[in-house]
C-alpha cells in the first residue's frame, strides 16, 4: 500500500520534458533541429530519385545507399516531428503505447542502419579484393536476403525491450520523461522496480549489434587497406581511398556518436543531464543529415546522375 501512495500505477500518459536545464532556449534549439531534418528528408529523396529510375544504379552500392536513404527518413520522422512539437508548442503528452511503439522503431531504425553499413562495407571487400568475383556474389537475390535479414534482426531483438518494459513494471516513480524522446534508458529510469533485468537486455542487445557489425566492418576495411598497399600503381590506392572515403566518413560519424550517446547515458552521470540528450539527439539527427550530403559529393556516379537530372 505504501508504494502504491508514493509511486504511479500502469500511467497510460507520459510527458517528454525535452532537454533538461535548457527549457527556455529549447525554441531556438528546434531550428538547426528543423533544418537538419528538412536537410535529412530533401537530401535523401532526392538520392532515392535518383538511384530508383536510373538502370545503371541499380549495383550492390547504390540500392544500399537507397536502403540507407529510406531508413534516415522513416528514423528522422519517428522523432523530430514530436520533438519540434515539444519545443516550439510545449505538447509534452504521449499516450504510454505511444512511446513504447516510437521507441521500437527508433531502435529498431538504428540497429537496421548499423546492418546496411555493414552490408556496404562487405560489397566493398567484395569488389576491391574479389573483383571479379563481385556480380556472381552480390546478386539482387542476396542484396534482397541481406534486407530482409537487417530488417528482422533489429525488430525482433528490440521488441523484447518493449515486453519487458510492458509486463515487468506496474508502478512508476513520474510520468515525466527527461528526455526529448521515448528512449529505452530513459523510460526504464521511471519504474520504481527492480530494472535489472531491462538493463542487461539493453547492454546485451547493444553489444551484440553494435559490436558484431563493427568488428565485421573493420576487418573488411583492414583487408581493403592491405589489398590496396600491395598496389604497385599510386593511380589504384587514389581509386579505391576515393571509392572508401565516403564510407569511412558515415561509419566514423555514426558509431563515435552512438558510443558517446551509450555510455554517457549508463555510465556518465557526473555529466550534466542536457550534454547526452543533446548528444543522444544528434546521434538520431546527424547521420540522416550528413549521409547524402556525404555521398552526393563524394560519390562519383551519384555526382554525375544528379548534375544530369537537375540539367535536364
């Protein structure tokens, strides 16, 4: 009786505070916000405009770049709309489901990006060591497998996070989330039970993903880089570091601020509240923003189909 007077039994609402400490400017920080996500949105169609209608694109690299385009925009939309209604009109509420279900695609979003730019890394392999061997390996039939894979893994290892959270906790600390949107972390942190087991699967989960595909990509490019080295012709290494590069660039952006964006949510808590979810809000925005801004200038044929398009 005694926790049921001081804690919350089953809420069917929550409220998303935002960014904690920084209430008063949270209107100005909605704009770079706003525009990162107009950005994300207009830069990532328009690949997708241009990769879906031209025949030529239609290679193991570019339809992952389509794959990648299409999960920034569905990641960008499961988040930005409900946070620039926090910061611009103060609508807080969110129905309990409501935050679970934004929470499982968030997740679910970034694990299945971490899987994509694990498939490109390995097409890269593929085509620098193995060139000859590349169309025979990366068929439509496999790229479509390694979508469907990607897609499965990161729903079904997250919606256990939404089960456990829904059947373990009946009594609530607050209804209030510090955050600016429905993260796992974050939602756990409300439950006046024991959160144990939450945690481990979280950790578990994190690891598992994040450190099998990371281990994986950098082993493909350790093997691209010793391949290249053992080039005769300067004309080669130049040829694959400009193939690379602009993989390099969104593996490097993504998985620093992933890291940082964990570990100073578990672990930081000498760090101020408003530093990781502003970070933790740049790891969900950074990534759709920078990839075809990345790939449109870095990327050769791309470059060239685009300049085409817009001249026609």
């Amino acid at each position: 009786m005694s926790m049921a007077n001081i804690t919350i039994f089953m809420p069917s609402m929550l409220a998303l505070i935002g960014i904690p400490g920084l209430e008063s400017v949270q209107c100005w920080i909605g704009i770079p916000f706003c525009v990162m996500y107009l950005t994300a949105v207009i830069g990532n169609s328009l690949l997708l405009i241009i990769i879906v209608p031209e025949r030529s694109l239609h290679e193991p690299m570019y339809i992952f770049l389509g794959m990648l385009a299409v999960i920034d925009i569905a990641l960008g939309t499961s988040i930005v709309p409900k946070m620039l209604g926090i910061f611009w009109f103060h609508i807080q509420e969110i129905y309990f489901d409501s935050c679970l279900f934004q929470m499982w695609l968030i997740h679910t979003f970034q694990f299945m990006e971490s899987g994509i730019l694990l498939a490109m890394a390995l097409d890269r392999y593929v085509a620098i060591c193995y060139p000859l061997r590349h169309t025979s390996i990366f068929t439509h039939q496999l790229i479509t497998q390694i979508g469907a894979v990607v897609t499965l893994r990161a729903a079904i290892l997250v919606a256990p996070c939404l089960v456990l959270i829904k059947c373990r906790f009946q009594f609530y600390h607050t209804t209030f989330i510090s955050h600016s949107y429905c993260e796992h972390m974050a939602i756990v942190k409300l439950a006046a039970e024991n959160v144990r087991v939450n945690k481990i699967y979280g950790l578990f989960v994190a690891f598992t993903v994040v450190g099998f595909d990371l281990t994986f990509i950098s082993l493909s490019y350790i093997q691209i880089f010793i391949s290249v080295f053992r080039l005769p012709q300067n004309e080669a290494w130049l040829k694959v570091f400009n193939t690379c590069i602009a993989h390099i660039c969104v593996f490097l952006q993504f998985y620093l601020l992933a890291f940082f964006s964990f570990f100073t949510h578990r672990f930081g808590s000498h760090i101020p509240p408003y530093i990781h979810i502003l970070f933790a809000s740049f790891y969900v925005l950074v990534p759709p923003f920078l990839n075809p801004l990345v790939y449109g200038a870095k990327t050769k044929q791309i470059h060239i189909h685009g300049v085409k398009m817009f001249c026609s």
